[in-house]
C-alpha cells in the first residue's frame, strides 16, 4: 500500500480510491480523534483536516 497516493486527496475521493483497491473498511477521522488500539488489517484509516487528507495508515 502506497499511503502516499491518498495525501490532498478529498475524503469522498479517498473513500472511493479506497474501495476500487479492495479495502473493506474505512474509517476517516478528525485530527486528534479518539481512536481504538485494535489493529485491523482489513482497515484503512484516513485522517482529514479541512476536507482533505493529512495523514493515512493501515490498521
């Protein structure tokens, strides 16, 4: 996985990119949010600030 490639995108762009490569679960998240510490390997999770991505990673 390029995490790379999502970096500016929009979320609904990100989502969808996501999906066409097969990801089954995505979670987009706010900076700072809460997250839980259970590691998934099905799961993409997409950080957004300002509607766009800032930050991506697997888990």
């Amino acid at each position: 996985m390029d995490e790379d490639e999502y970096l500016g995108l929009t979320g609904e762009q990100a989502e969808r990119l996501a999906a066409e490569r097969g990801w089954r679960t995505v979670r987009v998240l706010a900076p700072g949010a809460l997250v839980t510490l259970e590691y998934r390997e099905d799961r993409l999770n997409l950080q957004l600030r300002d509607g766009r991505v800032e930050r991506c990673w697997q888990g």
